[in-house]
C-alpha cells in the first residue's frame, strides 16, 4: 500500500509542477513555415477568407482563421491571396523538363504553377517509367505527371506512314500503353492534326483507350478539328470516352478561323448535354486568341505531311500531288487573312522572319505568300503563331465550370525567336486581366480552373486545394499587381505578383524572387487495373 502511495504522489508532482514546459510546448506548435493573415482561396470555388496556412516539411498541417505557434519562418500575408499551386493541364515541356538548362521551369514558376501534365497532343516520351526516373534523379522546378503520346506511341510501333496497323503492330502497341500505366501514366492524349496520331482512325484509338480505362486513366485530345468540323471532332471525343468508358478531356477548347467563330458554344452545348446523360467530359483553355504551332500543321493537309520533310517535299514537286497540295495551301493561306493572320515564330533559316506575319514578309521579299509557305516548307518548317480566335468566345468558355486553365506552352529560356506569350503568361493573364481587371470571372473561379478543377480531373489527391494533410503546393501572390508581362511582340518577360511559391513544401519563389529549387516530383498514377468484364 505505501508503495501504491509513493507511485501515485510522484505523478500527481510530475503532472502538477514539472509539465509546464511540456504543456507550453504543447500549445506553441512548431512549424517550418507559417503564412499569416493572407486571403485563403482554397481550390473548391467557395469565397475567400482571411486566415494562416501552417506548413511543416512537405505538407499542410493546419489552416486556421489565426494559428497559435511558432515557426522558423513566418510570412505577414495581409493583402496578399493564398491558393493551392497552379497546376497545368497541358504542357509541353517532355525535353525541356528533363534539361539542365530548363529543368527550374522558371517561366512556369513565375507564373504559380507548381505542377506541369506533359506527352500532351500525342507528342512525347512512350517510356513513362524512364521519363520518371530522369525527373527523380536531377529534380524539377515543379512536379511532372505524364500522359501516353498515343502518336508517339504509333511512331515507335509502326512509323508515321498513313495506314492501319496490323494485328501485330496494335498489340504492341497496347502493350506499351499497359505498361506506361502501370508506370504511373495519368492517361492518354492524342494530336489528331498531327502526323502520325492523325492517321489514326476511331476504332484504334478506342482500342488504345480502352487499356486507359482498365487503369481509371483520361483520354485528353487535340481533336481531330478546330474549326468549321468541330462538332463532329468533339463527337468523336465523346464516342471514344463512350466505347472505351473513361473520362474524355478537350484539349486547348476553341473554335479556330473567322468561319468557325461561335462554334465552341455550340460545342459547349453538346457537351453540356453528354454531361447530363453521365459522361465526364472536361476541357482546357488558355486566355488568348492566337494558337501556336508549325506552319505545316497551320496550312498544309496532315496526307500531305505523312513521312518526313522529304517526302512532303517531294509530294510538293510530284505531277499528281502537287496541284491538290497548293490549292489546299491557298485557301487556307485565304481564310488566314491572306496570311496576316499568320506570324512566324520561330525560324533559322531567316531570323529577319521572325515576329513578322506571312503577308509582311510576302510584300518585303515581293514573293506571293504560297512562295513565301514553300520556301519555309522546304526548309525545313517553322513554327507560328496564328490569329484565329474570336475574343467572345474565348470569355464565354472560360465562364464555364468545367473548362480549366493551361498552357500549352513549354519550358523556356529568353532567347531571339518570339513564341506565344502563354509560355510567360497564362495564369497571371487569367487571373489578373480576366478576373480581377475585366471581372469576366470571379476570381474564386478563376483559381478553381488551375487548382481544383484540374486535380479532379485526372483524379490527383492531396493536390490542388488548401486542405490540412495535403502537399505543401501553395502559391502567394498580390492582386493588387498581378499581371502578365509577356506581350506577342515581347513575349519573354516574366509575369508580376508572384510573391511566393511552395512546391513540396520548399519556397520556389521567396519574397518575389526565384530560388531555382529543384523540389518538383515524378507524380506517379498509383490506381491498379480493373478486371475486364
């Protein structure tokens, strides 16, 4: 009994005079770092509210309207907004991403993003697993997830002749889509205006689509028409998700072309009705009106692009091709305002080309603008920008709460060539000019199109919201000087009102500065196969 005694007064001591420490230290919470006073926008569309974002290596460990506790480093945040980090649907940083001179994806994080989605329009690495293991060892600027290139894919099986696989060749290359799932490929993307995807008929992508689906992977597409086709390209969408039954995205979601204008809405009707009936169905935009691409994709038909160069070449000086390639090349050069539409990016052979439009150059060098397209051609291509969208449409389709946010631009470095400005500026342009200047959006919505929206789409957890047990993927920016920089004149300049970037929990941009951290992941789909019924 006395020793009961002995036992039961040395706790009541303990508990009573040597835990004050220990109760204090139960009370300060310690955290790496502590964003205070901020305007939290988490990612689901609901209003903002002024609270703290604690954050302990690399995840969200509490968001409160006030956090008591102690931090190594606490951020004042008043006036500023915190959001789940941008997260780009479609990008095509594949080479970019995994170089030493690109791998910090500066013009990506300057923007907010901290995750990037590659192998986008079909294009890109077919080994998933090594992709992934190249990113893991060197590190990125932001986290990568990829999708199968489907025309890629069909490259490495069969080459880019325009015809139908064998028996063979399409159980190779189901094959190969299985394995990039099971490598932790998100889904498959195809670019239906690129040669070899665009040789592709439905039924094979059906086939291609439906491995996708064993593994709860999406189906994203650069369809297979953006202009005065689009509806039965989007159709052809929604039939593959139908036949292979997986969620179906569209990519870069427009009408191209003075003829096409207003399509899109319609196309958004259509939509919007295969939603109703049950089908996921997504979209993506980037809030501008001009594409980017090779000349050749612009104005010259995928038949005639089979092959190489060469073989376009030599299409274009054959009796019995040639005469059918020129006229579809002037009637697009004609629905291109003659070619003013048309605005050289990127080309070797005549740096003096670049940032003119085809018409310029055309009158400058007093050539015909198809000279001016067979010169190029022949030398091997170039890439442009094309002014081909109708401005109410793009506000009309960003108001929808299913279209998201992205790029399709690329890692870059400021160099002489001028690319579309949404390698610089997409998201701030979004957000600053659309939503907070312009108040086509609210900005609530505006944030979800790059944050919630895209995470739901490719069914990515713990990324995307402000959510206590999530990763650390948080951006802080100003909306008082939120803006993007790039211009189509001046198109590498970094965008304003990033003040800060977290990706993984380590500060990508610090006090409006980039770190060059390199804590960006392989995020790898982890959902195992269905049994096929």
């Amino acid at each position: 009994m006395d020793h009961l005694r002995l036992q039961i007064c040395l706790c009541l001591f303990f508990f009573t005079f040597l835990p004050s420490a220990t109760l204090l230290a139960q009370d300060e919470t310690s955290f790496d770092i502590l964003l205070k006073g901020g305007t939290i926008i988490d990612g689901s569309g609901k209003p903002g509210f002024t609270g703290d974002v604690a954050i302990k290596d690399d995840r969200i460990v509490q968001i409160s309207p006030q956090i008591k506790g102690t931090a190594r480093e606490t951020i004042p945040c008043h006036g500023l907004t915190i959001a789940p980090g941008f997260i780009d649907l479609h990008n095509h940083s594949d080479r970019q991403i995994i170089s030493p001179l690109t791998r910090a994806n500066m013009n990506y994080v300057t923007q907010g993003c901290s995750t990037i989605v590659t192998g986008n329009c079909g294009s890109g690495p077919v080994d998933t697993g090594e992709y992934y293991r190249i990113i893991e060892a060197a590190g990125s600027g932001t986290n990568v997830l990829h999708l199968i290139p489907q025309g890629s894919l069909r490259d490495e099986v069969m080459g880019s002749g325009q015809r139908e696989p064998t028996a063979e060749e399409m159980q190779k290359m189901k094959a190969l889509a299985e394995k990039a799932m099971q490598d932790g490929a998100w889904g498959m993307s195809t670019g239906l205006i690129y040669v070899p995807s665009s040789y592709a008929e439905t039924d094979e992508l059906v086939e291609l689509a439906k491995i996708v689906a064993r593994y709860q992977g999406i189906y994203a597409s650069h369809i297979r028409n953006e202009s005065t086709e689009l509806l039965a390209a989007v159709n052809e969408a929604l039939k593959i998700g139908q036949q292979a039954k997986l969620p179906v995205h569209i990519s870069h979601f427009k009408s191209s072309g003075q003829d096409a204008w207003g399509l899109v809405i319609r196309a958004a009707a259509m939509i919007d009705e295969a939603r109703k009936q049950g089908q996921n169905v997504t979209a993506d935009q980037y809030p501008y009106i001009a594409s980017s691409t090779s000349l050749g994709a612009t104005l010259i038909p995928a038949w005639a692009r089979a092959g190489s160069n060469k073989d376009l070449v030599a299409r274009l000086e054959a009796p019995e091709t040639s005469e059918k390639i020129l006229k579809a090349i002037k009637s697009n050069i004609e629905k291109r305002e003659e070619g003013k539409a048309v605005r050289i990016a990127r080309y070797s052979e005549r740096p003096d080309w670049v940032g003119k439009n085809l018409l310029q150059i055309a009158e400058k060098e007093n050539k015909s603008v198809l000279d001016i397209v067979l010169e190029i051609t022949r030398n091997g291509g170039a890439s442009v920008v094309n002014f081909s969208m109708n401005e109410a449409d793009v506000r009309q389709i960003m108001k929808i709460d299913w279209v998201a946010t992205a790029s399709d631009g690329r890692a870059y470095l400021p160099g002489s060539d001028r690319p579309h400005p949404r390698n610089y500026g997409t998201f701030p342009r979004k957000l600053g000019y659309y939503a907070l200047q312009q108040k086509v959006i609210p900005l609530e919505h505006a944030i979800r199109s790059m944050t919630g929206l895209p995470a739901d789409i490719l069914g990515l957890k713990e990324r995307g919201y402000l959510r206590k047990g999530d990763y650390a993927d948080i951006v802080v920016f100003d909306p008082r000087t939120l803006i993007d920089k790039a211009t189509f004149d001046h198109p590498h300049q970094y965008s304003d009102g990033i003040r800060y970037l977290f990706v993984n929990g380590s500060p990508a941009i610090n006090a409006g500065f980039p770190t060059g951290s390199l804590a960006g992941k392989a995020l790898r789909h982890q959902t195992a196969a269905k049994e096929d019924k």
